[in-house]
C-alpha cells in the first residue's frame, strides 16, 4: 500500500447522504424534513422583508425602505428592463420573489444551524422552473396566439427553407420540452455540486486535524481547512450568480413569450 | 417600444441570456431528436453504428445552429 492508501485509510468522503434528510414532523399525510423547514423559513423572510420596506412607503425612503429600493431597482435595472422593456415593472412582482427566493434559498448553505442550500433538492428549482415555463405559455398564447407562439419560436428567419426540415424538430424540443429542465438543473446542479464540495473540505479538515491526527496528514488537513473557507467565500459568489442567472432565465422566458422574435 | 431606456432586442444580456440558455437547450435538442432518428434507423437497419454517428451529426448541425441564430 502506498503513502495516500495508508494515510485515507479510515477516511469516509460525504456523499448523497449529505441530501437526504429524515422527517422532522408529520403534518397529515406530508412528512416535513430540513429543506421544506428552511423554505418556509426563507419564504417569510422574504415577505416580512419587503413588508417592513414597502407596507408604508414614504417619498423620502429610510431604515428598511432603502434597503428595499436597492433590492427592487437591482431587479428592475439588472433583469427586468434589459427583456422586458416597459412592461418590466408588471413583471417585477414575480420576478422580485424569484431572485430573493432563489439568493436566500442558496445562502442557507452558509448559514449557521442552517447548513444546506435549499435548491440542492431538485424539487424546488423545478417547482420555480414549471412556474415559469406554464407563464411563458399563458403569456405566449395570449400575445402570439397558440400557432404564432409555435411558429416564432421554432422557425428562426433568414434560413434557407431546406434546413427548416430540421430545424423545427430541433427547436420544439429545446424550447417546449427541454427549457424548464436546463434552467432547473442550472441551478440544482450548481448548489449541490457546491455544498458537496464544502462538505468534502471541511470532512478533509476535520478528519485529519482531530479525529486521526498524523504528522503525514497534518499538511492535508490544513490544506482541506484552508479550502473550506476559500470555497466557502467562493460558493457566497456562486449562490448570488445562479440566483441572477435564473431570474434572468425566466425574463428571458416570459419576454420569448410577450414579443416575437422578428 | 419607447419609455424606460434600452429596448428588449439591442441589449447585451440578451445575447448572455441566448449563451447560457438557447444555446444548451438547442444542443441538448439536437444530440436528442438526431440521436432519436439515429437510434430508429439502427434498429431497422441492423446497423449499430448509426446511433453514434447521428448523435455527433446532431451536435454538429446543433452547434451550426446555435452560430446561425445567436452567434452572427
């Protein structure tokens, strides 16, 4: 046996274990785990957030309602105009959840007790995704018409008609079917690779710098404690982007649905 | 469209939007209704073959539409 075989011998990496969790209590038929606890406690922050900023706004905006302006004119200016154009402000109602769901959702991985990125369970990545997929339809239907909506967003103009045989087969299944699951996957994929990652660390760390502490393993266990904190700042980073990212998705989604292309 | 600024088609996060969404989706869907055909034609012809060649045919044709609609 070599020197790593002999050194990582009692070490145990974390695997899918990580994200699954036992039921904490029953509510009926509806067993309750970490992640829908964590959820709703992220759906009521939300919501006393921007109740405290905005249930008595006033023309000079202090204490939370600053906070609160900030948080709404980065949406509107960063997602909502660049697709939406004038009818931004209409969708910022959806749009504003989203984006806060998805951001505080994602930095529970950091938080203290917490300690788990909620959309790491595909569940609620898709459950948002579906919401944005039904509304890109709604919206779809009703600005383009059922046959304009199919038409715009699988033939793309300008193409020598011949490749249209192929094209629309190609452009139906990216834009009707596999749409809702990439901008899921987007997100899930990113948080559960991250908090894997973080958890393997800290393991790396924990297990080498306490439970079986060597003179070999001691240069390991530093380097894991070392990149858990470096991860940890990188992750705060990758939590904010793929909230961006997928409320940017679904701007992208809803504007595919309101205009057509041409 | 008139109003708040910059118009929905002229901006740059459009372009970002179509990289990091259309662009996998269209390749995804390529790979996929390609490979279909491919998988279809290697049953019938007996010819296993044909389901790798379709799948990187998909990938290609997918990737040339992805440069003819986001990338020009």
């Amino acid at each position: 046996m070599s020197a790593p075989h002999i050194l990582a011998k009692d070490f145990e990496a974390p695997g899918l274990g990580l994200f699954e969790w036992k039921p904490l209590f029953h509510i009926g038929p509806f067993a309750v785990a970490k992640p829908i606890v964590l959820c709703a406690v992220v759906m009521i922050v939300v919501i006393a957030f921007f109740w405290a900023a905005f249930s008595k706004p006033k023309l000079v905006p202090r204490g939370w309602q600053n906070v609160g302006e900030v948080a709404y004119m980065f949406v509107r200016d960063e997602i909502g105009r660049p697709f939406l154009g004038k009818d931004a402000e209409k969708w910022l109602r959806l749009l504003i959840p989203v984006f806060f769901f998805v951001w505080l959702g994602n930095l529970m991985s950091v938080v203290p007790v917490a300690q788990f990125p909620v959309n790491s369970r595909i569940a609620f990545p898709f459950v948002l995704a579906v919401l944005i997929y039904l509304t890109f339809w709604a919206v779809g239907i009703k600005h383009q018409g059922f046959f304009g909506l199919l038409k715009n967003a699988t033939m793309p103009p300008d193409l020598p008609w011949a490749l249209y045989i192929i094209v629309i087969p190609i452009e139906f299944v990216s834009t009707f079917f596999i749409r809702p699951f990439t901008h899921a996957v987007r997100l899930f994929a990113n948080m559960f690779a991250g908090h894997l990652l973080i958890a393997l660390f800290a393991t790396v760390g924990f297990h080498f710098l306490w439970e079986k502490v060597t003179p070999l393993g001691f240069g390991v266990g530093v380097l894991g404690a070392v990149l858990t904190v470096v991860m940890t700042a990188f992750e705060l980073f990758i939590q904010a982007v793929q909230a961006y990212v997928f409320t940017l998705l679904a701007a992208f989604y809803i504007s595919a649905g309101l205009y057509s292309d041409h | 469209m008139t109003g708040n600024g910059r118009l929905p088609d002229e901006s740059q996060d459009r372009e970002f939007a179509n990289a990091v969404s259309a662009a996998p989706a269209t390749i995804l869907a390529g790979m996929l209704v390609f490979g279909g055909v491919g998988w279809l034609l290697a049953r019938w012809l007996d010819v296993t073959a044909l389901l790798p060649i379709f799948l990187v045919l998909g990938l290609v044709f997918a990737g040339y539409l992805v440069y003819v609609r986001y990338g020009r």
